[in-house]
C-alpha cells in the first residue's frame, strides 16, 4: 500500500472511531475512471474504452445486527441513516448508498445493516465518476458486512442497477463496470449490449493521460443529462417509424454509418445528431483501440479530437470552459489530442500526452484558461489502475 493511502487510511480508521465509537470490520476501495472515448454510447448500448484511475473512494465498514445503515462522508461533513426496509429515495448523496443496497436486493440478496464511514479522492462533478466510485465501494461495504462473496461483475451490475434505476440517473454500465474490473495500465473496451469487457494494453510509461479540470461541476441527475437519454429513444423510434430500424431493435446500436443519409432525412434534426454521434462513437472506439494496440498514438490522439467535435456539434455537451481547455492542449507541443471526458456540461478534459511534456502543456493550458476566464484551472496527471478490492486493515 502507497504510504499515503496508508495513512488516509489510519485517519478515516480515527474518524470512524470517533463516529461510530468502535473500530471497523472491512476497509474497501472503487476507483474513479476516466473514460477514453465512448461517450454517451452505454446507455445506448454501444463501444466504451474507460480505464480506472488512482484517484479511489474508500469506505471503513462494520456490520449492524438491526438492518439499519448509518453512513458519513468525510468530504461532504454530512450523515445519513436509514432502514433497509421500504428503501425509498431522499434526494441526497445517500441515496448511492440506498441505491446499492437496493440493487443488491434486487439481485435476490439480504443486505445487512452496517456503519459506514467513506472518504474520497475522486473530486465531486469532475466527470470522473465519483458517483460510481461511491455506488462500487458502497456495494462492496454492504455485501461484506452481510457475508456475501460476490464476483465484482455483480457488484458492478448491482451498483448500476442501484445508481441507474434507484436514483433515477438512467445511465449505462460504463461507470461501474471501469470502476469494478479496471486494470493497471490497462484500459477496458466494454460492449454495453453484451456486457463483454476486453482489456486494453495503453503502453506504460509511454504516454500520460493528463486531467484539467473546467471548475465547473454538474450532477448527473440534472435535465441535461437525461434529455439528452431522452432524445436518443425519441431518435430511435423515429428511425422505427420510418423502416429503418426493425420494431424490435433496443437502441441506437442497431443503426450503422451507411443509414446516415436516410436518418437525416427522416429524424427530427436535434435526434439526428444525436444518433449520428452515437454511431460514429461506436466505431471510434474500436479504432482508438486498434491505435492503442498498435502504438500509434499520433492516431489516438486524432480520434481524441474528432470525437471532441462531435460531442460539441452533434451531441451539444460541451461548454465555453471545455473548449478552450481542449484548444488549448491540442495547439501545446508534445500533445496529441483532447476532448472533454464524462457526460459534459462542465467537469474535465483529457489530454494525451507526451511523458516529457506533460509539464509544460500543463503550463500553456493553465496560462491560457487563465487569461481568459481569470481563474486557473486545477491540473493533475492520472494512471490507470486496478478496480475495486478489500484493503487489509
């Protein structure tokens, strides 16, 4: 263990002592992720290429014999407390920790009663997934403390069953699936239809996957996330309508790039580029992993920002902030390519860089998102890493 994650970990050990006035049973870690390219395609049942990173959520956990939750974070200084019976959502950070509580019963388990002090470094509204690190560790305290051995693919899927259908946020398994089954200097090619997850050699030591964060946060469950859901099922029965998906077809993954041209005449014009993304995504994802595995990261970084163009024009998820930080890394030397990673509309951008050269882009993005919007963005350089597991205490 790290000598730092070592000794947050001693201080959330003194924190749940002094919460919970005993010492805790099981100590637990999710990552948060930083999604490659892929974006916007889970919930339509298409390609992602995530990886973990070494930013995680950490929970300390002892188990309850009253089926009741008793859960405190340390970055939000807030508690909350609930039975496991009539699970019903309150409209607080919580209802992660009730949602995967929820998707473990709806996987036909008993979740226990447990108290859970949870510390993160994955930063809130950064687009890197702290709701799935929450919603992973959360799962995995709660299936400890009730004596279940379960395979992290469930603890994933329950995660999202929780995080998806519990709290409402409609999202895809993109998330808990990177923040679950990560690999060190890996990323994951996932198949959101039949959930097949391939890794990914990214090239240790070969390339920096650096992070600026807009200082702008957003939440998931906000309007624009989930029209932007509703705008692809509107797209798809559209394309039903016109013949050119079949009545059975589940998403936006039934339609190829050679329909194009017939969806645009026939989709309402805001669907069709929202369908359009999402097919040509599909494919940049599998050419972003044949760059990978090719080491081509002059092509990696191209794609980087052909997808950058379509989640701005045909997607309508980026804002002024994620384009010039995206600007601004793709003109620095050493540089091959950026776009905004997560759901947009505020967040962070990922830039792929040259290891020599990750400092002085840094400089020019910071320098130039500062003589522009007066304020200097927070940079920080992530790897890859392995997903969710048990920590000794």
């Amino acid at each position: 263990m790290p000598p730092e994650q070592e000794s947050e970990l001693e201080r959330s050990r003194d924190a749940f002592v002094a919460h919970f006035g005993r010492l805790p049973e099981f100590a637990l870690r999710a990552p948060g992720r930083v999604n490659l390219i892929g974006e916007h395609t889970d919930y339509n049942d298409g390609l992602a290429l995530p990886c973990a990173i070494d930013r995680d959520t950490c929970v300390l956990a002892a188990p309850r014999d009253d089926r009741r939750v008793r859960a405190v974070s340390l970055q939000q200084d807030l508690a909350v407390e609930f039975g496991l019976a009539g699970l019903a959502r309150a409209g607080d950070w919580g209802d992660y920790v009730r949602g995967a509580a929820a998707g473990l019963a709806w996987q036909g388990h008993t979740p226990a009663g447990a108290d859970l002090l949870i510390s993160s470094r994955v930063p809130l509204g950064s687009g890197l997934s702290s709701s799935a690190a929450l919603s992973v560790a959360a799962t995995l305290a709660l299936s400890c403390a009730a004596g279940l051995e379960l395979p992290l693919r469930s603890i994933a899927e329950a995660a999202h069953a929780g995080e998806s259908r519990f709290v409402g946020v409609g999202c895809g398994i993109l998330d808990p699936f990177a923040s679950a089954l990560g690999r060190r200097d890996h990323a994951l090619r996932i198949d959101c239809r039949d959930r097949s997850v391939e890794t990914v050699p990214l090239g240790a030591g070969r390339v920096v996957l650096l992070l600026a964060h807009s200082g702008v946060t957003r939440t998931l469950a906000g309007g624009a996330y989930r029209e932007r859901v509703a705008e692809c099922a509107a797209a798809l029965a559209e394309a039903k309508a016109a013949g050119l998906a079949a009545p059975h077809a589940h998403s936006l993954r039934e339609l190829t790039a050679e329909q194009l041209p017939a969806l645009e005449r026939a989709l309402d014009p805001a669907c069709f580029r929202r369908a359009r993304h999402v097919i040509r995504e599909n494919q940049r994802v599998d050419d972003f992993r044949a760059a990978a595995l090719a080491g081509d990261l002059a092509a990696a970084g191209a794609l980087l920002r052909e997808g950058m163009v379509s989640l701005r024009e045909n997607y309508e998820v980026s804002i002024a902030e994620l384009d010039l930080l995206c600007a601004l890394g793709d003109t620095a030397a050493g540089c091959y390519g950026s776009r905004l990673t997560g759901a947009g509309f505020g967040g962070c951008t990922l830039h792929l860089v040259e290891p020599g050269a990750a400092d002085e882009v840094a400089r020019q993005i910071r320098a130039g998102f500062a003589r522009s919007f007066g304020r200097e963005p927070v940079l920080f350089c992530v790897r890859p890493a392995d997903g969710a597991s048990v920590i000794a205490l």
